[in-house]
C-alpha cells in the first residue's frame, strides 16, 4: 500500500468518527440526556482508539460546552 493510500484511508475513517461521533452527541444533548439536578453547563467527553491485534490503546479526554 501507498504512503498517499494509507493516508487516505486513516483519513476517512477519521472524518467518519468525526461526522457520527457529533451526531450522537448532539441527539444526548437534544434528547436532555444530560444528568445532574442542575442544568450543566458542559459535558465532559472521552474518546478511547483502540485498533485489534495490537498495543494501540489512545484516550482522549475534553469538554463540551453545552447550549
């Protein structure tokens, strides 16, 4: 495989985390899955990369500014 091919097809499964990782986001927040008894302000968010057969385990951790 090409260094150009390789790089293609990490960046389409990226953009395609990307485009549906939002979309569930934003139905949790439409949807007030949102817990607490106060209105939170922000959602704390992880994302956890995996890949099998390997060592590969990339955890990234952030906030989302709620509405």
């Amino acid at each position: 495989m090409s260094e150009d091919a390789f790089n293609m097809s990490i960046r389409k499964f990226l953009k395609e985390v990307g485009v549906t990782s939002q979309r569930k986001i934003e139905e949790t927040v439409r949807e007030g899955q949102i817990g607490g008894e106060k209105k939170k302000k922000k959602l704390n968010v992880r994302m956890t990369l995996t890949a099998e057969g390997t060592s590969l385990n990339h955890v990234v951790d952030g906030e989302i500014e709620l509405p």
